[in-house]
C-alpha cells in the first residue's frame, strides 16, 4: 500500500470514530495534545501522524491500532452483527402427497442444512417435498419442504405423514375420536377421509410436521 493510501485510510477512520464517539476536533486535538492544524491535516489526509500519536487516538476511542491503519467496512452502531447459527444435514427423502394418498419413497435425493435450534437431540427427522394442493389453506403449496420429527403417534389436531394400509402416505390433519381416526384436508376441495373399527389398524402415523420452509 502506497503513502497516499495510507493516508486516505488514516483519514477516513479517524472521521468514522470522531462521529461515532461523537468527538470534535477540538476535543480530539486536547487528548492528542497536538495543534488544531496538525489534526486537520491527519482528517484530510494530507500528513500521517507518527507511531505515539496513533496509539494515543486508538487508546482515546478504545479500539485497536489495526482498527485505525487496516481499510475495514464500518458498521452502523446500531447494526447487530450476524452470527451464523449451527447446523446439522438432515435428508431429504422423496415426496408426500397433499392430495390422494401416494406411495412414499425411502430413496434419498439430497440433504438440507437445518439449525439445530429447530431440532431436539436424540429425535430423528427428514425432510420431504410436498406434492398436490389439499393443505393450501394453511399455507403448504406443491414443492415446499416440509420437516419431519419421525414418531409413530401424534396428539388430535397434529398434521402428520400418515401411511395407509402399510403402502401409501400422505399429509393431513390428525383427528382422533373416540372410535375413529379422522385424516382432514385443509381445503374444502377435498374430502376428509374417516377410518373406524378395524380400519383404525391400517392408519400409521410415520411423523410429525414441525417446520415449513416455502418454495417459490
């Protein structure tokens, strides 16, 4: 890095922590203990200040010595720094049907990278992709990922992958009644589909929705 640079950078981040701390010039040049000119000339660019003075500046807005030297993005004050939460790869495998009832594949097609705030250690999950239209008016639309919590039993009113007859699965609302499972579509297009008596040993609930994630 040339002279000029050197400067132009020195400059710049002295401005950025003048504003920042709120401090004026003159403020600035009493704990520096340097003349209102010299100072000018370090805001402008034109001199650099030697090795004590920048220590002195750095000391003075509590920062590092780097902080006023290096060409770094300045943060807003207010900015709340980003820190990447951390993640696990769950699989994703094949689809659940959001209509009629559809074979489910246990072929793997890929992974997912998913927080680990929106999982419980110990618990198995997957993901799937949602196919047909029968849950839209609650918000799954057809190629939405849809995180799954793998259990074989839910409370009534859960949405769960559901398996019927041990081939076919697909994703409704769970509701139990006394004598009868109910699987209910969330769009009047569709009819609810009622299993009593000895039908209830053909409904296997395979998991539990617990997350969305829309795809446009």
């Amino acid at each position: 890095m040339n002279d000029r640079n050197s400067k132009a950078i020195l400059a710049k981040n002295i401005r950025h922590y003048m504003e920042l701390n709120h401090k004026t010039r003159n403020e600035l040049c009493e704990a520096l203990g340097v003349k209102y000119t010299t100072l000018t000339d370090w805001v402008n660019g034109k001199t650099y200040p030697r090795i004590d003075k920048i220590e002195l500046m750095a000391e003075y807005f509590g920062i590092e010595k780097s902080d006023l030297l290096e060409d770094r993005p300045k943060l807003p004050p207010d900015a709340i720094p980003y820190i990447p939460r951390p993640t696990v790869s769950i699989p994703i495998i094949g689809m659940v049907n959001c209509g009629m009832p559809l074979l489910a594949e246990d072929n793997i097609e890929g992974y997912h990278e998913t927080s680990t705030d929106d999982i419980t250690t110990g618990e198995t999950y997957f993901w799937l992709r949602a196919m047909g239209d029968s849950m839209t008016n609650i918000g799954i639309h057809e190629g939405d990922l849809l995180l799954i919590r793998q259990q074989n039993d839910v409370d009534s009113g859960d949405i769960a992958v559901v398996s019927i007859n041990g081939d076919d699965a697909t994703l409704k609302r769970v509701i139990k009644k006394e004598n009868a499972i109910v699987l209910q579509p969330e769009n009047p297009a569709y009819e609810m589909k009622i299993f009593v008596g000895k039908e209830m040993e053909g409904v296997h609930i395979r998991g539990r929705l617990m997350k969305l994630e829309k795809r446009f």
